[in-house]
C-alpha cells in the first residue's frame, strides 16, 4: 500500500496546505503536551540519552497557515541483523506519530517514508499506543499492563488478589526495606540492573544511558530501591508520564527470590504513585503469555494494546510471520555466561543497534 496524501493537494486552500518544516524544540514539545495525555516518550528531550549512543534524534513535523498540525520523532539505527532502518522510537513501548487530523498523520507518513528512502534505509519502525490506518501490525505478541489507581493506596491495596497482599508481606516481613533514593546517583540502581540482564541473556544499556535520562528527567525520574541486610538486592527507575508513572526498567538478583523482592519493590511503587495522584501505574509491556506478563497481570493490571508497523521503502506495511526471537535462543544462552563486566561492556554497543 503507497500512502498518499489527500490533505495535500496542490488545490487545496493555502491554510489547509500541509508542509514539512523545521521546528523550535520547545513549539515541538507544546505541541507534544497539548496532543496526548501521556507525552514523555515523544519529548525532545529523550535527544541527550539517545546521544550517549551515538544516535540522533530527527524531527519530522507537518504545518499549515496555522501551526503545527503533526509531529514524529525518529532515530536512525544500523545493525548487521536489521540492516539501515528509522524506529519512533527505540527500547520504548510506543511512541510514533502524533496528528490532528487523518490529514495531517497522512503527511506525516509520507514525509518519514520519503526520509527513509532519501537516507537509503530499509525501513520505518513505528510503535504506536493506537491504530494507524487499516494496517496489520507486525508483531502481535506485544502488549502493555496498566493499573488503575486511587488517591487511597489502601483501597487499591484491597484490590489486590489475596496472594499478592501475601507476598508483599512476605517480603516486608523478611527484612527488606524498599525506599525511593534522594539526588541523582543511579550507581546502585545499574548494579542490579545490569547483573539481572546478564542473567536474562539480553544485553544492558550503559550506566551513563540511565544516568542521562535521570538528569534530562530530573523532576519525571525516581530511583527506587530494595535492600537486604545492606545489600541492593532490587531496583526500578520510574518516570512520571502526566497522569501515569511509567516503570520502564525494574530488576531483582535471582538468588534473592525467595524473599519476594519485586512484590515489595512494586507495592512501594504503586503506594507512592497513589500518594502522588497518578491516576494509573504503567507496568509497561511484556510478551503474551510469558512470565513477566503474568507477574504483571497478578496486580490486576489491564491489557492495552500495542500497535507495531514496519514500513517499507514504499510506505507499504509489512508483516513478520516467523515466530518471535526464534534464531536468538544461542545468543541469549552464550550471553548468560558471560561476566558481568564484560556483558557491562558490550551491551551498550548492542543494545545501540537493537530497537
């Protein structure tokens, strides 16, 4: 499917003419705030992170007589598995375009297709928390957990199945304290972090990633922390999403399971999320069907859906039918028997080439 653009036609009334121009930062993210009630992962200000890499952020905005109409954000990635392609945007659940009108998403679409193909790239990753057009997405695996919450953290606590409220307790029981960290340090956060990945098999992003997104976020982001018996045994950093705090990257030690660390380290999340007026917690998103979507789902978190396109240089959808990380189970298998320091290492510069 080419896509065309109807809001654009050379006929049309000069203040209803759509144009691709540059932007200021700060109308980009005016823009951003008053189109969607959860604008984080669309900020510009995800530009300093993504430069720890080496990655640029790329704005392609739509205008008309009368201001912005529509905004995409994009990062140009390279790998030898993947190949040359746009993502909006890497590692985040949903991110894509943010339009007022079908007119002005058209446009938006076109002008990325036509910067994919100026740069020579294979294709446009768009990951999105709505429907674009009719398209099929590509992957279908993927979905986000979300909690509703209250201004009363004991009445979402009621809420919760008998057996979380018994594992939360084990775990206060057990002698662990969970307290959310004052200032900006993040080094006992990535200690945690980057061992449980290794552990996982998938590779860390860097400490100074985590380090800039807690200094370009510095009223959005909380490190919060468990510990035992002086020891960080868990962590997760949160980032206040308008009305929705977002815990995109969370981590406990495998050998400190027993004591139920995530349940403690969650409900003290959730706990402050209330207190704070948050209207929900974003568990983010997991694999259908896997072990951290029914972790997740325990909490009695919701399903929301997630629509991932990958377009082609001609703006045509395409499908990815071979079951997901089906070649990747050697790879995840070598890098479980890594060191750690040497998985801190290399992960940064593979996890820079991977969306």
């Amino acid at each position: 499917m080419t896509v065309t653009n109807p809001g654009c036609r050379d006929d049309a009334p000069e203040s209803r003419r759509l144009r691709v121009q540059e932007v200021s930062p700060a109308d980009y993210d005016a823009f951003v705030r008053q189109s969607t009630p959860y604008p984080l992962w669309h900020l510009s200000q995800w530009e300093r992170p993504l430069a720890v890499y080496g990655l640029k952020l790329r704005r392609v905005v739509v205008v008309d007589a009368n201001g912005i109409r529509g905004v995409l954000a994009v990062v140009f990635q390279q790998s030898m598995l993947f190949g040359r392609r746009a993502v909006s945007l890497p590692w985040v659940d949903a991110s894509g375009l943010l339009s007022t009108d079908t007119d002005a998403e058209t446009r938006l679409i076109e002008a990325a297709v036509d910067l994919i193909r100026t740069n020579r790239l294979s294709s446009l990753i768009l990951r999105s928390s709505r429907p674009v057009a009719d398209w099929q997405v590509e992957r279908d695996d993927k979905l986000a957990m979300e909690l509703t919450l209250n201004t009363d953290p004991d009445r979402v606590w009621k809420g919760f199945d008998p057996k979380v409220r018994n594992q939360v307790r084990k775990g206060e029981k057990s002698g662990l304290t969970v307290v959310t960290v004052a200032g900006n340090d993040v080094a006992e956060f990535y200690d945690v972090y980057s061992q449980n990945m290794r552990d996982l098999g998938s590779p860390p992003h860097s400490r100074e990633f985590f380090q800039s997104v807690k200094d370009s976020f510095v009223d959005e982001a909380q490190i919060h922390l468990a510990r035992f018996e002086g020891r960080v045994v868990g962590g997760g950093m949160t980032i206040r999403n308008g009305g929705r705090l977002d815990i995109p990257w969370a981590s406990s030690l495998h050998e400190y399971n027993r004591l139920c660390v995530n349940h403690a380290l969650y409900w003290h999340m959730i706990r402050g999320a209330c207190v704070a007026g948050c209207q929900s917690f974003y568990f983010g998103r997991s694999t259908r069907g896997s072990g951290p979507h029914h972790f997740k789902k325990q909490w009695g978190a919701t399903e929301v859906p997630l629509y991932w396109y990958r377009l082609d240089v001609h703006g045509s959808p395409q499908v990815d039918n071979r079951p997901p990380q089906e070649s990747f189970g050697l790879a995840i298998r070598l890098w479980k028997k890594l060191p750690v320091g040497i998985a801190r290492r290399l992960g940064p510069w593979l996890i820079s080439q991977l969306d």
